[in-house]
C-alpha cells in the first residue's frame, strides 16, 4: 500500500495521451511520470527498438524496479502516470499488491486516427503496438476482479468538450476540478525531452485543439489512402476496432 493514490491511465499510442497528460500536469497538484513502463517492454525486455527515444540511463527499466519507484513517489504524494496496456500485460494483473489499489483510467481513440499518426513516426510498427486489444483485456480483467468498470474517457470528446469531460472523470476518481489545467502555462515537461519525437504540436501548445468536422469527415479518407502503400495497416484496423468499440461504449459522457 501507498501512502497517496496512484492514477493510472491506460493509454494506447497516438491516442492524446500525452496532452491528457498535459492537462493533469497543469493541476500542479499531481506527481506526474511519462509512460515509465515502456523501459520493461523497450529497455529490458527489448522487444523491439523503439524509435524517437532517448534512453535515460538513470531510469529504471525493469517492471519490478519501475513498479518500486512508482511506489516511492507515492509516498510523498499522490502520482498520475500515463502509460500503456501493451507494457504491462498480462503480468501487471498477477502483482495484486500494486495492482489492487491503482486508481485506474482508460483513453481511446478512433484507430482509424491513431493508426496513421503512428505509422508516420514509426512505419515498423507492430500489431500488438497498436495497443487497443491490450487495453481491452486488461479492461475486462479489471472490471472482472473488481466488480467495476474503470473509468473511460474517448479522445474525440476530449476535444469537443475538454473541461466537462476532464471534469467528469475527475469527479468520477475523487479530483477537485482545476479551471486553470486547461490553459498552459508550464513549460512542456524535462521528462518528455526522452521522447521528443513522438509529441509535436502538444510540447508548444496552450490547450487541447478541437476537432473540426473536416478533420473527422477525413479520417477515414486519408487511412484509405495510406493503406494502399501500406495494405498491412487494414488489417491492424480490423483487428483493433472490435477492442476500440468495447471499451468506448463505457466512456463517460
């Protein structure tokens, strides 16, 4: 047990994360980490290279040692990470003593988006990468250990509506509501130089952008157009979308 929560939000890439990540950290009342257990799936276990990511030598990289960290923050107050299903499972669901007591949060995206936005900054991706099917089991696993079904929240409607979604989840976990975390005025985070590749717009930017109805309407046109140089990337759509649909009919609206 930890003397302070421990927020987690399951994420998969090219999802947001990481300006959810920005709005969290602009609460100023939160120990935030950036996806610490990609070092276990990318560092220690190497399951494949990475790309855009500049090893820390200091950091962690173990599941083990990553989970003891995570702890330790903890105990000088509460920590928000956002990270990945993908890294974590299946082992993550036998550590029960770590497990147990997580405050647990799920984010999708349409991977009709997410898919692309990943292909273009790593065009060796892998299935399991995409991330969704993970989620899904490790959603499910959650919702059958506990007899409750994590919170979720849909990237699409983080955009249309940032404050009252964001505000809904925070009420859901017990967060007071922080007007000011969706104006920022931080600096993008040290943490996130590792990884400055994968982050654009969002290290520079002052809030989320909303999403246009033109961009929406495209989606599914520019997907179509990239899968036929990259035929592979309709079959990661098929495969995932099942697991994209499951877990956001329990988003919060």
């Amino acid at each position: 047990m930890t003397s302070h929560p421990i927020i987690a939000m399951w994420s998969h890439p090219r999802s947001m994360s990481t300006a959810i990540e920005r709005i969290m950290r602009e609460r100023g009342d939160l120990d935030c980490l950036h996806e610490p257990f990609m070092y276990d799936y990318y560092v220690h276990r190497q399951v494949r290279r990475m790309p855009h990511f500049d090893v820390q030598p200091e950091h962690p990289v173990s599941y083990g040692a990553i989970r003891d960290m995570l702890v330790e923050h903890a105990e000088k107050q509460p920590v928000f990470i956002k990270d990945m299903s993908y890294y974590v499972m299946p082992h993550i669901l036998s550590d029960r003593d770590f497990a147990a007591p997580l405050t647990n949060v799920f984010l999708v995206r349409d991977p009709v988006a997410s898919i692309p936005s990943y292909y273009k900054l790593d065009p060796d991706l892998t299935l399991e990468e995409i991330g969704l099917e993970a989620q899904a089991r490790h959603f499910d696993a959650l919702s059958e250990a506990t007899d409750k079904v994590p919170p979720v929240i849909v990237s699409e409607d983080v955009r249309a509506d940032p404050e009252g979604v964001m505000g809904a989840l925070w009420r859901h976990i017990g967060l007071p509501h922080v007007a000011a975390a969706f104006d920022w005025q931080n600096e993008a985070p040290k943490d996130w130089a590792q990884v400055g590749g994968w982050h654009g717009d969002v290290s520079s930017a002052k809030g989320t952008r909303p999403l246009r109805e033109a961009e929406r309407a495209n989606q599914q046109r520019s997907f179509d157009a990239l899968a036929t140089t990259a035929p592979q990337l309709r079959g990661y759509l098929d495969h995932h979308r099942p697991y994209y649909a499951h877990i956001a009919a329990h988003a919060i609206r």
